[in-house]
C-alpha cells in the first residue's frame, strides 16, 4: 500500500517507521521547511532522536506529493491544526483513499471530534447503511473515513514494545482495512465501530490525566488519584451514553485502557503539564516549560460545554476547566469535589 502520514511528530514519526516495517511504500509530510530539511538530513526525530528514519521513507513539505494518489492518509497533527491540513489535502483526496485520523481532541469553536471536522471541511455526509461517506460535489465521490486510538504512547510504539488500540470506522470494511495495514508482532488492532464514542474518549481522557497530574504536583497518594481515575470513566461514559454512543467502549482500550496510560505514565504530556500546575504554575507556564502541544488544555472548555449542552453533571472536568482557567486554585477545587452532596455510586 502507499501511505502518507501527515504530521512529523512522534506519534507520526512512530507510525512511519511501523507502517516502512510493514512493507508499506511510506511517505512522511512535515510542515515546517527546517523541519523538513532537519528530518531528510538527520534521519532523526526531534521527539524520538533514538530512532533512525529508515532511508526509504520518503519524507516531503509538499502536500501534493504527500496526498495524491496514495491508498491511506494518516492525519497525525495537533487537534488545533486538523481543520487546516483537511483544507490543504482536500484539492488531491480522491474516492479510493481512505483518511485515518490519528489525533485526539475536540474542535473548541464547534465542539465537533476531530472526524467530523475533517468531515465538514470535505463536505462529507453519511451515504447508506453500509456506512461509507459522500463527496457533495456534481459528482458524488466515495471518500472512507476511520480513526485509531488506545493507549500508544509514541515512545513504547517506536521501542517495538506490545502495543494495542483500536480501529474504528462506521464502515466495518474501513476498520478492518486499517487494522490490516497496521497489525503486526508488535502492534495489535481491535476494529470498533463506535466513532464517536472513540473519539469522545480519545479527547475527554486528555482532561482527566490534567487532574491527576495536578494531584500529583500536589502531592496526593494513590488513593486519590484511583478515585479521580474511576470517578473520570465515569463523566466521559454518562457524557457518551447521552450523545448515544455505546457503552462499552469506555470500558474499552479506547476509553478505560487510554485514559490508565494517560494519567500514569511518564510519557505523558497531559499528566506532566498538571503536575506543573499542581505545583502552583500556569497552564500557559506548563506548555512553555514542556514545549508540546497539552491536548487536555485544548479540550477541557471543548468537554465543559459539551457537559452543558448534554446537560450531563461532570465535576471533575468542570475543576479542571476552572484550574486551567484560572478561576479556582487547586486546593479549593479539590476541597469542592470532595464536600459535594451526598449520593450513590452510579
């Protein structure tokens, strides 16, 4: 197959380097010309700088050559930059390509998951029960659409360390085609077909792991922070289950399995930037200070809307929402989610 990943981060460099290892003809696009020009010379990612870019991945600044007639494009750039990069492949998609979102979050203006972000901007609609999309163009083109997403961190996927996620598409069909170009000894794909839910997991586990972060900062235990885990499956399945999404994939690798890695890891940028803001700092000083994109911080006012709009009671996210904002420090939130009412385990 010839696959284009878009996106030159670690996650896009690790699925390049998978993707060349599994006999695919890979072709790598980055967006900034240094940073293209550093890639072609090195051969070195400036996030994973102990894994060599194999010489026959084919990387690109040109979105023509990075778009155009290959079999797979794999989105793998920040939640912020999705709807601009779907304007820039849009000219070259054709109908036998398939677009893999592999980035998580929420569009904050719209609310929308990052799929149906790509979706409007290719004025994409659902055809059928047989769940592929169409092009509203003169002539209605076929254009498939999936999303993966579970607990990867780049840095264990680029180690060869066993690693597991899902691949998800209302299309049953597109789903097994990206578990077919994915899977191999090191790297397993269950399909789902539940997009949304996925993808409402992918983004709202982002905010969670802010809040553990930030008990760690403050120097809680483990107790307190198995509680803000199970407490925050909890908020992202009682959100799901109103916008109607299925259930069990929150207790999923989607969901459950993503959020664990998410708020325990070390490889995590969201539970690093809470820890700096449990320790007294911004978030504005926390990105600074990690240099990464904090995808929780672009989704937590994303998530805190959506709980309004769905009308679906998440104190835990609302914390959050309040700490990044600077409404509330952090001792004073965690003394509110703790005197809150009386109530039953549901």
């Amino acid at each position: 197959m010839k696959i284009s990943i878009i996106g030159s981060g670690s996650f896009g460099t690790s699925l390049s380097v998978l993707l060349n290892e599994n006999n695919h003809i890979v072709h790598m696009y980055a967006h900034r010309y240094s940073t293209y020009k550093k890639l072609i010379t090195e051969r070195k990612s400036n996030y994973l700088k102990q894994i060599k870019i194999p010489n026959n991945i084919q990387i690109t600044n040109n979105i023509e050559e990075a778009t155009k007639n290959q079999d797979a494009i794999i989105l793998s750039v920040p939640s912020i930059f999705i709807r601009d990069i779907a304007e820039k492949i849009k000219p070259f998609v054709n109908k036998n390509q398939t677009i893999i979102i592999a980035s998580k979050g929420f569009e904050k203006d719209t609310l929308l998951t990052l799929s149906e972000v790509v979706k409007d901007v290719l004025q994409v609609q659902e055809r059928d029960s047989a769940s592929n999309f169409l092009f509203e163009k003169k002539k209605a083109t076929i254009c498939k659409i999936g999303v993966i997403s579970g607990p990867t961190h780049a840095e264990e996927l680029a180690k060869k360390l066993p690693t597991t996620c899902v691949a998800s598409s209302i299309d049953i069909q597109t789903a097994e085609f990206i578990q077919d170009i994915f899977m191999n000894s090191y790297f397993r794909l269950y399909t789902n077909t539940d997009v949304l839910g996925v993808e409402l997991a992918g983004a709202l586990k982002n905010v969670i792991a802010l809040g553990c972060g930030i008990l760690d900062g403050m120097g809680y235990g483990d107790n307190t922070k198995a509680a803000l885990i199970t407490r925050g499956i909890k908020e992202i399945s009682q959100l799901g289950t109103a916008m109607q999404t299925n259930i069990n994939t929150y207790y999923g690798l989607a969901g459950i399995g993503d959020l664990i890695v998410t708020c325990t890891s070390k490889h995590s940028r969201n539970l690093r930037a809470g820890i700096l803001l449990g320790k007294g700092k911004t978030i504005e000083e926390a990105k600074e200070e990690i240099g990464m994109v904090i995808e929780g911080a672009n989704a937590s006012t994303a998530a805190y809307e959506l709980s309004l709009k769905y009308n679906v009671d998440m104190p835990i996210v609302t914390e959050v929402n309040n700490i990044l904002l600077g409404l509330k420090k952090p001792n004073k939130a965690i003394e509110d989610l703790m005197s809150r009412k009386k109530r039953t385990e549901n």
